[in-house]
C-alpha cells in the first residue's frame, strides 16, 4: 500500500504555499501603509477597532497616514519599505494565481469521474 501523492497534488500543494505567503507578505505591506482597522465608514480619528502600530499622532494638530505609516523589511513585507503601491500589485496578482489555481484543479478532484457518487 503506497502512501505516495500523486505530483501533480504535490506541485499544486507548493503552489498553494507560493501564492498564500506571497498574499500574506503583500498584504502585510498594505496593513503597514494604514495599520488602523475599522468597523466603521467614516475612519474618524479615535474610532480604530484595531491598531497595529505604537506611534502616537498628535490630538490637536494636523497629520497625514504617511506620520503613521509602519515600514517592515522586505523579509517580512513585499516589496517591503514604503512601497503600497506595489505592494497592493503584488496582493492583486498573488490572488489571481490563488484563485486561478484553485478553480482549476477543483473542477478535476471534486467531481467524480463517472456516475457513481
């Protein structure tokens, strides 16, 4: 009895890992440009739900996200330091892969083969 996956289980199963790290490190890299989380539409200051950051903004002068914003190394984030906008191409682009390598291999492993479900 071989236990052994079949290889195209196992790349799919790499690809998976790929394309989840790249989404997870560019996704990191979004939440350091604005790492505030909201429940709200309005985003008024003191109405945060999560904050990520231990910078304090001053209450009674004017500030901009870039005072607040939460650089991370490019081992942690991608592209890493002050870079949104790639960062959110790389998030973009990772999901697509994701999502077009899951739809592809669902519709061969889900479905049985012949009649009998």
């Amino acid at each position: 009895m071989s236990l052994d996956f079949p290889a195209w289980l196992r790349v799919t199963l790499l690809l998976n890992i790929l394309f989840l790290s790249l989404l997870a490190r560019s996704g990191i890299e979004i939440l350091s440009a604005h790492p505030k989380l909201y429940w709200n539409n309005h985003c008024r200051p003191n109405s945060k739900w999560l904050k990520f950051t231990d910078k304090q903004l001053p209450d009674d002068g004017l500030w901009t996200s870039h005072e607040e914003e939460q650089p991370f190394s490019p081992i942690v984030a991608l592209p890493g330091g002050r870079h949104l906008g790639l960062g959110r191409h790389w998030h973009f682009a990772s999901a697509a892969a994701w999502v077009l390598l899951v739809s592809s291999t669902s519709s061969c492993c889900l479905e049985p083969a012949s009649g009998d479900a």
